[in-house]
C-alpha cells in the first residue's frame, strides 16, 4: 500500500527544504511522487524538486484545501494507477489548511489503496508570532492536525525558539516537536504510527467529512477558527522575468517591490537569469536569501494581501534608486 505524507507549513517555512532532506534520509532508494501545490502560476517549487530526479505533479492557481480538492483527489487517483509508487509526498501551498488536506487523504484512506502516513508541520521560528497574531486560522490549523512538527531556522533564532516550542506544544499536545537540525532527526520520527487524536474524530465522522460544508458550519458553532478560503485573503502575483541581474541588482529589485507596494507582501520566490546560469531568492518578512541555482527560469511569485498585480508588476521592472 503507498504511504502518503502531507508536508504542510506557512509561507516561506521551509517545505521544499525538508522534502529534499526527507529524500535523502527516508526515501532513499523508493520510488516518490510529489504533488506540489503552489499559490500563484510560477512552479518555482516544483522546478527545484525536479532538480532532484523527482517525478512532481504540479496542481498551481488555486489551494487544494478549497478550490482545487477535485483535482487533488484525481491526481492521487492517476499517481497511483501511472506510478504505484511507494510513498507520495504533498506539498499543500503555505495558505493552505492541513485539516482539510487531511481530511481528503481519509477519504482516499477509505477505499483500501493508501495510508496517510505522517501529517507534519515545518514552523518558521522567525515569523512565528507575526503569523499567530495575523493569521491564526490559517497557521493554528496547520499546527493543531499535524502529528510531527518540525521548527526551522532555530539557529538564527535560539532564543525565541523555546519559546515557540512552548506555544506548539500547547496548541497540540499530542504532536512529537522536532528542534534539531533536520539532517539529525531520526527516521521515527516519521515512521512512527503515532496518529494526531484530531484526526481519529475526522476518521469517526467521515461520513460527515464527506459533506465539508456541514463540517465546517459545525466547526463555527464549536468556536472554531472562522472560516475563509485562502484566496478570500490572500493573493499572488506572477510575473514572467526576462532580464539579467546580478546578485545586487536582484536584491535591489526585490526589495524596491517589498518597501513599496501596496498591500502586504508575506513571501517571495523566483528564479531569474545571471549570464550563463541563474539566481533563485526566497522572502519572507525581514529576510532576504539570494542564491546561485543550477536550474533556469524566468519567473518570480509575490505572495500577501491587498496586492495590486499592476503595481508590482511596475515596481519590480523599474530600476530602483537605492
């Protein structure tokens, strides 16, 4: 029976990052699929996990909590006649709700052809309370499904780290907190049968998980997070990138669009030319990463809220004077 994982995780925590360590570490020598679901049209992701000779099905514009849980549910279906791999891998947007997600696998679950392995949670020590205070529906929902949390960029951060611990381990009391480097976290930690007590209620009413309109009106009456889609608040912008930049000019740039668009901008990602090869950057509020990449690409992804597509779309060709 194919093992599935659901790696679920905020805006810029670190998904991908860990997917390709859980490659080397656990999935060495098995056959993988990776469903990627990003938030917005640019596969920046996808395009880093194929560098790994993964087989990637991308499921982009829209969350496969909401809007695309048809097309979730079709894809596993066609891995698993096309592929018969021994583990899928998915990799919900950062907006996306792990309940939901979950709650998908357990119907899949149902018909007898996959386990739902792990639900595990990668939290950004760095943007942990930001996110609580303003997002909390979204990212306690991420952190209260998950069986296994895993804390990223705790080195940069050791002093609030234990703090956040602490917060998670009240929000979810039942799931196993990684704090360590991740190349150092036993391979238990995700093959344990430890399953979340959350999701043993969905699997008791799955004939009501099956109706998710009753099931989240009945989550309001019981004081749950109010209920939005991701795209009711949050927005992307894509663009395509044709310009070379060196490593200054692209920061430059990056920020020219972070300090003065309207709106919010809680990620950034992109891959853009550099002469013969190319740079990719990551945003997140407060930290911006630039990197030589050995694949190509032509496009970058602003993600937040309140977004103007045409604004960024001038900020980001304009020649910044900073």
């Amino acid at each position: 029976m194919t093992d599935i994982y659901i790696v679920s995780g905020f805006l810029g925590a670190g998904k991908t990052t860990l997917i390709k360590t859980m490659l080397q570490t656990l999935f060495n020598n098995k056959k993988i699929v990776v469903i990627e679901n990003e938030f917005g049209d640019a596969g920046i992701d996808a395009g880093l996990l194929r560098e790994c000779s993964l087989t990637v099905t991308s499921l982009n514009a829209g969350c496969i909590c909401c809007s695309l849980m048809g097309d979730f549910e079709k894809s596993v279906d066609r891995i698993l006649n096309q592929y018969e791999p021994d583990a899928i891998v998915v990799e919900p947007s950062g907006v996306g709700r792990l309940s939901d997600i979950a709650k998908s696998c357990l119907r899949l679950e149902e018909e007898g052809r996959l386990r739902l392995k792990k639900n595990i949670t990668v939290v950004d020590v760095r943007t942990f309370d930001k996110y609580l205070k303003n997002y909390g529906g979204f990212f306690e929902d991420q952190i209260t499904y998950a069986d296994l949390v895993l804390l990223s960029h705790q080195t940069q951060r050791q002093e609030e780290a234990g703090s956040v611990e602490r917060a998670i381990r009240k929000m979810n009391p039942e799931a196993r907190v990684e704090t360590g480097l991740w190349e150092c976290i036993p391979c238990g930690a995700f093959l344990d049968a430890h399953r979340n007590a959350s999701l043993f209620q969905m699997e008791m009413d799955l004939a009501v998980a099956m109706k998710p309109v009753r099931v989240r009106a009945a989550r309001r009456k019981k004081g749950f997070f109010p209920f939005f889609f991701a795209s009711d608040i949050f927005s992307a912008v894509t663009l395509e990138c044709k310009e070379a930049f060196t490593k200054e000019q692209l920061r430059k740039r990056v920020l020219h669009v972070i300090q003065n668009a309207d709106g919010e901008i809680l990620r950034g990602k992109g891959i853009v030319a550099n002469g013969s090869h190319s740079w990719i950057f990551h945003f997140v509020p407060d930290s911006l990463e630039i990197e030589p990449a050995n694949i190509k690409g032509s496009q970058v992804c602003f993600i937040g809220t309140g977004l103007d597509q045409q604004q960024i779309q001038i900020l980001f060709s304009e020649e910044p004077s900073l």
